[in-house]
C-alpha cells in the first residue's frame, strides 16, 4: 500500500474521531490496532517515527497506543 494512502486513511479515522468527546487518541489507536494488517500498522509507525509531512497531530498522539507489530 502506497504511503499517501496510509497517511490518507490514517487522517480520515482522526477526523471521524476529532469531534468525538473526550478522549481521542485512545479510539484512533484501537481502531487501527483492530482493523490495520501488521504491514499497515508498521508502514504507518514508521510514518510517525521519520515525522512525515501530512500526518494529522491526533494519528501522532495515537501512535504510542498503536499495537506494536511483531517481529
């Protein structure tokens, strides 16, 4: 899967959950951690460990929630 798809899905679930109350990050990380392959869920971290551009803060806060992918 392209990078621009991942960071495009991975925005469109932190806007659903933006307007959300309370707290955030915990549903955006659950989300992707239930429903991501482990390959999307590793492309995805890596996306936030390297601070790529168009990331939207809340997948960022999200992402130390985000289930780890096994070795």
């Amino acid at each position: 899967m392209s990078e621009d798809r991942i960071i495009r899905m991975a925005n469109q679930i932190a806007a659903f959950f933006a307007v959300q109350p309370g707290d955030r990050a915990g549903p955006i990380a659950a989300h992707i951690s239930e429903n991501w392959s482990p390959p999307m869920r590793a492309a995805l971290l890596a996306h936030v460990a390297e601070n790529s551009p168009g990331l939207d803060p809340l997948v960022v806060e999200a992402a130390p929630k985000i289930r780890p992918v096994s070795a």
